[in-house]
C-alpha cells in the first residue's frame, strides 16, 4: 500500500508541477475581487468555500463556515498547509481522492483553454470534523482563474454536509460539464464491482427480505449454493454483511 501512494503521490506532483507560471504576470487584485464577493455570500451561504492557489500551492482563502459547519481550525489550516486537511481524509478514502485529484489534473490541462472553466469535480467522501468523529461531505472543485498563459491558476471549493451519511460507504466521484449538463465517472478511481449476473440476482431477493432457503426456492437452485454466492458477494464488495452490500450495490446502480 505505501509503494502504491507513493506512486499514486509522485504521478500527482508531476502532474501539478507541470504548468509554469510566470509570478509577474499573476495579478492578485483578481484574487481581492473574488474575495470580497465570497465574503459577501458568506452571509447567506451554508457551505465552506475555499479559494486554492495553484502557483502557492496552497489554500489562500478558506471562508468562517470551515470552522462553524465542520469545527476545523482555520489558523492550523493555514499554518499547516494542506496536510491539514489531508491527514482529516478516512484512510480508506486517502489514495482513491490522491488518484482522482491527480486524473482531473491531467484532465484539466489536456483540455482547450477556452473549456477549461467548464467542468466541476464533485466527491462525497469521509472525512474527521472538529470532534474527531467521521462524517461525509460533498466537495466540489471547478476553475475561478486561468492566468494570462492558460494556466490554471485559482481554484474555487465548495465543501457541504453530505445528505447521504453512511459512513460505510467508500468515496464517491463524478465530473459534470456545467455548460451540457455532461455527467462523467473517472475510470479507475472508485472501486471496481464486477458482480455476475447471478450474483445481482440473488443480492436484489436479499434486498427484498428473501432468506436463503426462499432464494434457494425462487431461483430452483441449493442453498448451499446461495451461500457461496452471498459469501462471494461480501467478498467482492469488500463488506461485512449484508445490509453493506446492499447500500453499495444501489450506490453503484447494481440493483435497484
């Protein structure tokens, strides 16, 4: 595991360290503007918004609601840089958000420089809040500023409550063209689920409340063979029974 994040890390600092800036021509008033207006909507909004600096690498600006929402501190945050927020991600969570981040970099600078304020990176995912216990949240990251070469400089994030707080599921991601209304999956980054036909079969009758011998019954097969299949799917799905099972299949679309 700590080869593949250390693999997972450099793949991510090349990709990041790829664009050049020329400090000079990084006109920071643009940065000013953006947060007057966040610090206007604060007033309103319930979300914690950041503002991260691609050239700093780093947050330069995190609004009030990181501390009121989320009970995080926004002088550590400051202080400690983005392993401040790093080291808060689930563990389990911690190298598929390091693949994502590094796929929608790649993305991101792939893309004309005319498109590349058009997508949004949604993650629903767990993360430490003030009191140390686990809760998800929906970040959502897009472009704010291109500086004059193209490059993406600023980036504009959004961080709410998730309305899904099931803390046994895994990280969840999409990327959406706000201009078409596009929605994408990053292949690779999520966990891959490969069920068989009958596998689905004999998880949605669990869903319904069926018990092994009635399954067994219904689809004209032994319950010893129901078994096997119900082991395999925990298996698969890397959970503890069934009631996870479950929940991740109809997250991922498995069954209905």
């Amino acid at each position: 595991m700590a080869s593949e994040i250390e693999k997972i890390q450099k793949e991510y600092l090349d990709t990041f360290n790829s664009q050049h800036f020329i400090p000079d021509d990084l006109d920071y008033l643009i940065l000013d503007r953006h947060i007057k207006f966040l610090e206007k909507l604060n007033i309103i909004e319930n979300s914690a918004i950041s503002i991260f600096d691609l050239y700093k690498n780093k947050h330069i600006y995190l609004s009030p609601r990181f501390e009121t929402i989320f009970g995080f501190s926004i002088d550590k945050a400051h202080e400690e840089g983005n392993e401040y927020f790093d080291k808060k991600v689930h563990p389990s969570d911690a190298l598929d958000a390091m693949k994502i981040a590094s796929y929608f970099l790649k993305v991101a600078f792939a893309l004309p420089m005319e498109e590349r304020k058009n997508y949004k990176l949604i993650n629903d995912y767990r993360i430490k809040n003030g009191e140390d216990k686990y809760i998800r949240v929906i970040e959502q990251f897009q472009v704010l500023e291109l500086d004059k070469h193209g490059n993406i400089w600023l980036a504009l994030c959004v961080m709410d409550l998730s309305p899904n707080q099931d803390i046994s599921l895994p990280l969840q991601n999409k990327v959406i063209n706000f201009k078409t209304g596009e929605l994408f999956h990053f292949p690779g980054t999520t966990k891959e689920i490969n069920l068989s036909k009958r596998e689905k079969e004999i998880l949605g009758l669990i869903s319904e409340g069926l018990i092994s011998k009635e399954i067994a019954d219904n689809l004209f097969i032994s319950v010893h063979t129901v078994n096997t299949h119900r082991q395999k799917i925990l298996e698969k799905l890397n959970v503890a029974n069934s009631i996870e099972a479950i929940k991740l299949a109809k997250e991922y679309g498995l069954i209905s």
